[in-house]
C-alpha cells in the first residue's frame, strides 16, 4: 500500500488509475481504525479494482474542542490493518494542507442540520459536507462508501452529491457490531470497563423497543422504558448517563408518534462523558 501525506502525490498515483480506466472505491475515514471501517473496505473490494482510504480528523466537524483534542490517533497501526487489508492507497494530509487558511469558501447545509445530530453538534455538518466534497474532487472516485451507523451523515452526503451533481455514487453499508450488539466505534476505545459493560445495553433495549412497536405499541412509551433500562444499567455500575435524543423518525428525519414502515429510532448518549450515537430500523 501507497501512503500519502501530500495531495498532490496521491492525485498523481490516482491520475494513472483514471487514465487506466480503473474503478476506484473511496473509504473516508477519521482513523483509529476497527471492524466497522474495514467492513466497508471489504464492501468496496468487491466493487472496484482500487482501493483508496483517507484518514483525516477533520477539525471542522468537530464543534467540542475536548471531542477533537482527544479523538484517538492509531496511524501506524491503522496503516497496518489498512495494508492486510488490501488497500492500494492511504491519504493522511495535514489539517493546513487540507484546509489552507484563511478558508473562505465552506459548505452550508440546510433544515436537515438543524435536528438531532445538527442540532447537537452545532456547524457538525457544514464540517463533514466540507471535507467530503473537497475528498471527493481529490479522489473522484466511482463509489464512494459510508456507514449506516451515521445514519444522518449518509443522509446529508446523498443530498449534496444529488444538489451539486456530483458524479459519485454513494453505497450505504451496514453498522458493523460486537457479538452484544454494540456499534464498532473508535470511541469506544475510550469507555471505562464498567461503561464498556453497559454500553451494549442501548442498542439491545432499543431493538427489544423496535419489535414492540412493529407488535401496535405505543412508541413514546416503550422508548421511554427502553431508555429508563440503560439508566438503570448505568448506576449499578455507577457510570453517569445522560443523553441527548432517543426518538423514531421517518426517512426525512421527521419525528414520529406512529408506527408506519421505513422507519428508525436514532439515539445519542453519553456514559461518563463519552458520547455514543447509534440508530436501528424498527
Ligand atoms: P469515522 O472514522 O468514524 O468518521 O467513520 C468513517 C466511516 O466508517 C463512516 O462512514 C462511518 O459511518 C463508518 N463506520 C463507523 N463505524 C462503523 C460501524 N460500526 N459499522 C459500519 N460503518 C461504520
């Protein structure tokens, strides 16, 4: 595997693909690598003779400055996993090559980042739509490949590729999970033991949730119970938990009170500080 701190580098390695005429798969990625990311370059193996994956902690998706100062970094290791992995090519620039400064230009997403995630996350999806955009014009890749477990952000992603005609398509993949159901995520490298034990516990209430509310259950009630569950959870293991929105939504991120198909329960969460999202078809 090639790796590239430069584009300019990367854009020569990935000019002589393009002038071969290959397909090449896009993977972005934060880094801190796991199961899940490699679950979406098996995923893009099977479509496409290259392979490209960037690492790129992205600044500007991150409204928390805590969140971004201790966002884990595992390159070496990451690069390991990424050449067992089959990968042609690694992308790692620098955050001033990446964004030179002053930025002027940036994305603006609209209505869509003003609840749950956006909402939470003020400017989150302006930093994500950003960089995807500049990676995209970079890589010009001919699929382009994200995780279901960031349901909203594969929902921005589709609309700006639509609304700028961009070229690419977007395969959604998807959420890669431990045997108890919770979502790979790197952030879970920094839960406690005891969080560790109960972080599971959200997504298994919520899928007990989701089949009660297919079975005629109210949904605001047994979301309700659901979370009161995890509560429960988090004290006997004395771990604080908070969280910002448990909630069933139609596929236009809208709010429900009924159950109808093609819905979801989205869920944000912290246990003793750490913030986890997931989300699962009811
Ligand atoms: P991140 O490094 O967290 O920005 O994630 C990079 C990509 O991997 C995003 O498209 C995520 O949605 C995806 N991803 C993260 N965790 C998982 C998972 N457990 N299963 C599938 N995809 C994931």
């Amino acid at each position: 595997m090639k790796s590239s701190y430069k584009l300019d580098e990367a854009r020569e390695t990935i000019d002589i693909w393009r002038g071969n005429r290959e397909s090449i798969g896009f993977v972005p990625t934060m880094g801190a690598l796991h199961k899940g990311h490699l679950s979406l370059i098996e995923r893009a193996k099977r479509d496409n003779k290259r392979i490209v994956v960037s690492i790129f902690v992205n600044p500007l998706q991150f409204n928390d400055k805590n969140d971004f100062d201790n966002y884990p970094s595992t390159l070496e290791q990451d690069q390991l996993l990424l050449d067992e992995a089959g990968v042609d090519l690694l992308i790692a620039p620098a955050a001033s090559e990446m964004h030179p400064q002053p930025m002027n230009f940036a994305m603006s997403v609209k209505s869509i980042s003003d609840v749950y995630e956006g909402q939470f996350r003020p400017g989150h999806f302006d930093g994500v739509a950003t960089v995807v955009a500049k990676l995209l014009l970079l890589v010009g890749p001919s699929r382009v490949y994200f995780g279901e477990k960031d349901i909203q952000q594969c929902y921005v992603i589709k609309r700006m590729v639509e609304e700028f005609h961009f070229p690419n398509v977007i395969e959604i993949v998807e959420t890669y999970r431990e045997a108890s159901g919770l979502a790979f995520s790197s952030r879970n490298t920094r839960l406690s033991d005891a969080s560790k034990r109960i972080a599971p516990s959200m997504y298994q209430n919520l899928l007990r949730a989701a089949k009660e509310i297919r079975d005629g259950s109210d949904p605001a009630t047994v979301i309700n119970v659901a979370i009161e569950k995890v509560a429960e959870a988090a004290k006997r293991e004395a771990v604080e938990f908070g969280y910002d929105y448990v909630e069933l939504i139609d596929q236009n991120f809208k709010s429900v009170a009924q159950y109808s198909e093609g819905l979801r329960i989205v869920a944000a969460w912290t246990l003793d500080g750490v913030r986890l999202i997931d989300n699962l078809s009811v």
